[in-house]
C-alpha cells in the first residue's frame, strides 16, 4: 500500500474522527458517531481505498 493520503487531510481525518467518536461516546450524536473510525483509521495509516480505486492522491511525492 503506497501512502495517498497527505498531511493536512491526514491532520483533518485524524480531529474529524476524534471529534465523531468523543460525541458518540458522550451521547451528543447517536452510535453512528462511531463511524469516526473509518477517517481516524485513513488518517493513522496515510491510506484510503477510495483514494486508491479513484486515483486521487494527495501525499506529496519524493
């Protein structure tokens, strides 16, 4: 898996899906809240499928 994910959409897949879980783990939004995982995950890893089938990428290349 080539990294596709670059740093300021890393940095905001990471407090977007911190932010939907704390508020589903606090009851602010329902359970579908815990869908934050899915961003946090791609953020974490620097990859996401979808990115990947689409073509995009916006990791800067050495």
């Amino acid at each position: 898996m080539t990294k596709n994910v670059g740093g300021i959409d890393r940095t905001l897949r990471i407090v977007i899906g911190l932010a939907l879980i704390a508020a589903a783990a606090t009851g602010t939004v329902g359970l579908w809240g815990y869908i934050g995982v899915v961003p946090l995950l791609t953020g974490l890893i620097g990859w996401c499928p979808p990115y990947a089938i689409l073509g995009f990428n916006t990791c800067k290349t050495k």
